[in-house]
C-alpha cells in the first residue's frame, strides 16, 4: 500500500497540472484545480493516518532497493507537511478563482501552481539528497514563472533577484552534494547517517555548513533574506499567498532533515551556529517589518522573523525544543498564507496594500477586520490561538537550557510583533478612507466574493481550533520530533534492520 499512497500525492498534482495546460483557454482550468488540490488533500490524509497507525512507510522508485534508487519516505512530520501543503494548495486554489485574471489562466497560472505544489510535497517524501535537489529545482521554474507573470518592471526586477539568490543557494547545495558522496559514496539520507561515522569530522563539517548556508538562503536566515522582502510583495495575492506559507517552509524542513538525521556529528558548531542565526533573524525581520507601511512588505518581513522561531527551535535540540519547532511550522503556514489572502481582499476594496492610503475597512467590511484579527494576534502569539502554544514551547525550551537572552529575544519579537499587526489594524481597519470612502465587500462580485472569504475563513477556523485544542497538535508535533531525535524507525523503514546495514 505504501507503494501507491507515497508517490499518490505527487502524481495528483502532476496530473492535475497537465489537464489545467490543456484547458487552460477557458474556465474549466480553475475548476480542475480546485478539485485536483482536494484529491491531492485527501491522498495526504490518507497518508498520514497510514504514518501514525503503522509507523513510517517507505517506498523504493522502480523496485530498486535503496541505497541504490530514489526513495519516497513518509515519516510523521513529512506526512503532516504534506496535509498543511494540501491544505494550502486547496484554500489558495479557491482563492484563485476571484483573485486570479483570466489573462493569467491562459498564460498556464493553474498548470504552474499545480506544478509548485508537486515540487513541495516531492522535496517532503523524498528520501534522497539528489532528488531534493531536483524537487528544489522544480519549486524554482514554477515560482519565478508564477513570480513575474503579468510582466510589470517591479515583477521582474523581483525575479532577478529571486532567482539570482536561489541559483547561489542551489549552487553550494549541489556543491555540498557532490562533495558528501565524494565522501561516502551514497546520497540516500538513511544511508548517509550511517556512512558519515567514518568520515573525515573536519570535512564533514565543513560540508555541513555549506548546506547550512545553502539551505539558509531557501530558508530566508540572516543575513540571507533580503531576496524576500524584494518579492513576495510583486506577484498576484494568490501566489503571495502560497509563496509565504509553503516555500521557505521547505528550506526549513531539509535543515531539520539533514541535521537531525545526517549531520550530528559536530552540533556544538552546526546548532550554536544555527542559534545565533536564529536570533538575529528573529530581531532583523520583526525591525524591518517595524519599519514598512506596505501590507504586504510588513508580512514579508514577518515571514523573515517568524523563520527564526523554527530554526531556534532546531538549534536547541532538545525534545521540546524540536516539537516547538514542528509545531510553529504547522501554526504559521496557516496563519501567514491566511493574511495574504486577507492582503488580497483588502486590495480589491480599498485600492490598495498601501495602509497610509487607505482605511475605514473596519467600518465597511467588519466581517474581513474580524478575519484579519484571528491570524493576526496568533502571529502575534496571543493566548488561546496557536501561534501563543508554538511561542509559548519554544521559549519553555530556551528557559530549561537557561538560555535568558535567547527566551527575552523571543518574547521581545513576539511584542514588536504586536506593534506591527495593530499599525496594519489602525491604519488600514479603524482609521477612516483618506478618500472618504468607505471599502465594504458588497463591492466584488458574488461569486468573487465567496471565492476569496471562504478559504479564509476556513483557515481562520483552523487557527482558532489549534489554539483551543492543541493536545492532539501538540501530541503529533512530539511524535515528529521523536522521529527526528531517534531516526532509529526512519532508518529501518528505508534501509531494513540495523545488523543487515552494518
């Protein structure tokens, strides 16, 4: 069965993207899409009961056995980043159906959304470091095409530099990769945690801070995050939308992935080197978000420090500490895909993302401030939602390794947080239209109009259940970090027992 349910949700978004080509002149395109995001959710639930009732599930491409082929390997937090992806793909692909213009159907918008979902569930299942790269490079041609498409001189100018920085990033990754099977002569990661024990430490440290570094830029880490903020503000609010919740995200999962499971050797550099990372990637993002008066920019930046929150958590190491990490993961693609949608709602009503320019949403549109309100104080981590349970753990883990400096940065973000999420609330929600206008939601079409409050209203309603409920979140996180901390059943899934690898 794990033969069919692993490859099953790389395949659904494969196959919806190639019917989306074909029909991508008409209306239909948004149709295939949507349904093709709810079967690819449901295979990922499939797949994900299947990991926590009968332990991690492995699958060899081809029939060859592994070191030796591509492995496809579902642990639990691959499994669940799977569900958020699908989950994601789903609202934004409801969301598209009144953001996106047809103009841009027809150029292949579906096909290329579809493509970029295909990418990010392929660099989850993966288990080989070749083919992450290969899932790395299809997540790159999709985003720049989504990135630039529409042409405006800001879209482009946005791509350059999105793809100048992934193309560097890509570059010591593959460098890293040629370098690490240089070393021991396999590039299947189970297989990886056994041969670097009998590397060189040096080199292997070396090369692991190549792919620190590679994996920081895709991650957006100071000091490597300013292709960021250059664009995610450009594209349509849809690709906005999918870009902030699932792609740095990536970046981050192959850092947990290859330093809990291949580079362990020398974690007093790699993980110290990661804390300092975090911090000031934490202090950097939330003062350049401080600093814009854009909706989007001010997300963008927030995208950059809530990053450090999941790399802090991956470099304090510990069991809470990793299920900190895992948790935020989940918490912040829903609630930051989420208020780009919200971003986008407030475009098409008040004219702009500019908040000096525009205003009187709480007054016309009540229902959108409320939905903005829900993500936005679980970004800021107010209790009970679930951003409050993801900050609350990660700084329980620095306190227990009696790391005060690390815990007051995080509560001084959390704050500064704040302050960001109420000038967005003041100026474009209570303040009244400089134009003396008031934006209200009668003015989008209906259909339009329940396109783009459906999603996020459901993600809203996801926020608000975590946070009131997170036993069970809280539960599947630890199970994810003891995956991670032990990979004791990760390497018996992949490679069989440990006396017949040795």
């Amino acid at each position: 069965m794990s033969d069919v349910l692993l490859p099953l949700p790389i395949l659904i978004a494969f196959v919806t993207a190639i019917l989306a080509f074909f029909f991508r002149k008409g209306t239909e395109a948004r149709w295939i899409s949507v349904a093709g995001s709810a079967c690819m959710l449901v295979a990922a639930g499939m797949l994900l009961s299947r990991v926590l009732t009968d332990g991690i599930q492995a699958a060899q491409m081809g029939t060859w056995a592994a070191p030796f082929g591509i492995t496809l390997v579902a642990d639990t937090l691959s499994a669940v980043m799977v569900v958020i992806t699908g989950i994601t793909a789903l609202a934004v692909s409801i969301y598209a159906v009144g953001d996106v213009t047809e103009d841009m159907e027809h150029v292949g918008y579906h096909t290329l959304f579809q493509v970029l979902i295909a990418g990010v569930t392929g660099a989850f299942l993966t288990g080989d470091l070749f083919n992450l790269y290969v899932w790395f490079e299809v997540m790159l041609i999709a985003s720049f095409g989504l990135l630039v498409m529409g042409g405006r001189r800001v879209q482009m100018d946005a791509g350059i530099k999105y793809v100048t920085l992934n193309l560097i990033s890509t570059i010591l990754f593959l460098s890293g990769i040629g370098l690490l099977y240089g070393v021991t002569g396999t590039l299947n990661m189970a297989d990886l945690h056994y041969k670097v024990q009998d590397a060189d430490p040096g080199l292997v440290t070396v090369i692991a801070t190549m792919f620190l570094v590679g994996f920081g830029i895709k991650s957006a880490v100071f000091p490597l995050f300013f292709w960021l903020p250059a664009a995610y503000h450009t594209p349509a609010f849809s690709v906005s939308a999918v870009f902030a919740g699932l792609l740095t995200k990536v970046g981050v999962y192959a850092m947990m992935r290859m330093f809990t499971l291949v580079f362990t050797q020398d974690i007093g550099w790699t993980h110290g080197l990661m804390l300092w990372v975090a911090v000031a990637t934490m202090i950097t993002g939330v003062l350049g978000a401080a600093a814009q008066t854009d909706f989007r920019r001010i997300l963008s930046f927030h995208i950059v420090s809530q990053i450090g929150y999941m790399v802090l958590g991956l470099a304090l190491y510990t069991p809470l500490a990793v299920t900190g990490a895992v948790f935020y993961l989940v918490h912040h693609i829903i609630v930051k895909a989420n208020l780009f949608l919200v971003a986008g709602v407030t475009n098409r009503i008040a004219g702009s993302t500019e908040i000096d320019h525009i205003g009187g949403l709480y007054k016309g549109a009540p229902l959108l401030a409320f939905l903005f309100l829900i993500p936005a104080f679980s970004l800021a981590g107010f209790p009970p939602l679930s951003g409050f349970w993801a900050k609350y753990v990660l700084v329980k883990a620095s306190l227990d390794l009696e790391l005060w400096l690390v815990a007051a940065a995080a509560l001084a973000v959390g704050l500064m947080t704040i302050y960001s999420m109420t000038k967005i609330w003041g100026r474009a929600f209570w303040k009244p239209h400089p134009g003396a206008i008031v934006p209200s939601l009668s003015t989008l079409p209906a259909g339009d109009r329940f396109a783009m409050l459906a999603p996020i209203a459901g993600l809203a309603t996801l926020t608000v259940i975590i946070g009131l409920f997170p036993e069970p979140f809280v539960g599947i996180a630890t199970r994810a970090a003891e995956d991670l901390l032990d990979p004791t059943a990760y390497l018996t899934a992949v490679l069989g027992a440990p006396e017949a690898v040795q």
